[in-house]
C-alpha cells in the first residue's frame, strides 16, 4: 500500500456511476439487464466520492468511470472535471464505453481538454457497437488516447467472456473459497477495488451483490464506506489494508469461482439477451 515515499497508493480504482446500458449482455458481470431499477448515481454522489476516494489514497494509477454505459449519464462530462482537479494523484482517468455511442459535444470537447490524463476503453463487440470505429478514430485524431478490446470473431480479448454463475450460496468449504479467491481474476490484478454509492469493493461482484441487491449479509470488513465520516483517513486505510489480506470474501460462496483461471470456459463476449 506504501511506496518509497511512503505515500498510500493502489493499482487502480472504479466508480459505477450508472448501471443503465445501451446493450443487454446476457453474462454482463455488473448485471446491468438484470436489475428492474439499474443504479444510476448523481453528480453529487460521484464527486463526493472522489473527494472521499483521494483524501484517503495519495495515488492510483487507474481511476475508471465504469457502468453499465457511461455515456449515457448526462453528467460525465462534470464528472471528468470533477476529477481532473486530482490529476496529481492518478496516472490516467480511464472510461470504459461499448461502442454504441458518440459523445455529446461537451463530453468531446472535456476529452480534448484533458487528453494528457484521460483514457477511453472500448470494448468492441462487432455489430452492436456501431459507433466504436468512428468514436475511436475521433479520440484519435484529438491526440486522446484510445484502447480497442476486440470481443467479436474468432480472436476475442481474452477469448471472451466467463459465465459468473447464478450467484446461489455454494456452501463451499473453507479451503475451496481461498482456492477460489487465489485464483480470482480480481485477486491477480492486486484487487479490482470497484465503488457503489461510495462504498469501496474488492471486486464487481461483491459490490453487486452486498451494497446493490443486499443479496448477501452485510460484512463491514469486505468494503471500504467513503461516507463515513466517524473513521479518521488512518482508519480507513487500515480498512483497504485489511481488505488487502484477506484470504477470500463472502462473494466466493456466490460466485462460479473459477473466471480468472486460464482454462475456465470462455463465451462469445456481449450476446444479447
């Protein structure tokens, strides 16, 4: 958590600033077409938990704008600026979109401005993104860095998708949850740390299933709540810290477990329900 300068400092960090979608995946991680009223969080909410966020961590190299599809939130563009006054303490703000939609004129103009830290993510998905090419090559010729993840055809990023299961309690025994979280595909990127109403996860699911649905008992060790102001920024570091050594989660009962090993069965990526 501490570098050479003793400053608190994580890998990376996501913000689901809404969980409303264009495309309705049928193996969507976050369970965006799934959800009968699909969280969609304000800009007050968003920029309180940014403030939150780098008042407890000095830098992170990713700081992400996830959903669901963030462009759909007409406040992004407020967002982006939001977080750029804490351009000092992360590397690049990431935004992950699906190719479906261009940017609104404000939105583009907010890209170009701050270009030297911002990174859009598009995750192709053939036919239904429609507008990923044209989107990419106008991130292009602004100089704004873009990354292309190819999820159609033969060659899929990654070989496609993982089936996250029904997310039904497995009962597992001891020794299968730290299996399954040792072999977790959020454990080997050092924790995908992922953010609900301001509250920090280990991983997507996690988040889903405790702070969104409530599908799981309530474990105030398993996440980090950037709203509560009765925790010092030593203690919620110590938070982060403890989450850090944990051997697995609540999640891993619920979970398919096995998404992040090499051989785990793969699916074409974004088929629509």
């Amino acid at each position: 958590m501490q570098n050479s300068d003793f400053k608190f400092t994580l890998d990376r960090s996501v913000i689901n600033i809404t969980s409303r979608c264009t495309l309705k995946c049928k193996l969507c991680v976050s369970g965006c077409p799934y959800f009968s009223n699909p969280p969609h969080y304000s800009l007050e909410t968003v920029n309180r938990t940014a403030d939150k966020f780098f008042q407890i961590v000095d830098y992170v190299g990713w700081y992400e704008f996830s959903g669901g599809e963030p462009l759909l939130h007409n406040q992004l563009p407020d967002m982006v600026e939001h977080v750029i006054k804490y351009s000092s303490q992360f590397e690049k703000l990431l935004i992950i979109t699906n190719g479906t939609l261009m940017p609104t004129e404000t939105l583009e103009k907010v890209l170009i401005q701050h270009r030297n830290k911002m990174l859009i993510q598009i995750s192709h998905y053939g036919a239904v993104s429609i507008k990923a090419d044209e989107f990419a090559k106008r991130l292009k010729d602004n100089n704004v860095d873009v990354q292309i993840k190819k999820y159609f055809g033969n060659d899929q990023h990654f070989g496609g998708w993982v089936d996250y299961g029904d997310f039904k309690l497995k009962n597992r025994s001891e020794s299968q949850l730290q299996s399954i979280f040792s072999r977790c595909g959020a454990t080997k990127m050092n924790g995908n740390m992922t953010t609900h109403n301001g509250k920090i996860h280990w991983c997507v699911p996690s988040a889903r299933l405790m702070t969104v649905l409530g599908h799981i008992p309530d474990a105030d060790s398993e996440y980090i709540d950037l709203f509560d102001d009765t925790l010092s920024v030593q203690e919620q570091r110590k938070k982060i810290e403890n989450l850090y050594s944990k051997k697995y989660i609540s999640a891993c009962n619920y979970c398919s477990g096995d998404f992040g090993s090499e051989t785990a069965k793969r699916y074409p990526a974004g088929e629509q329900i």
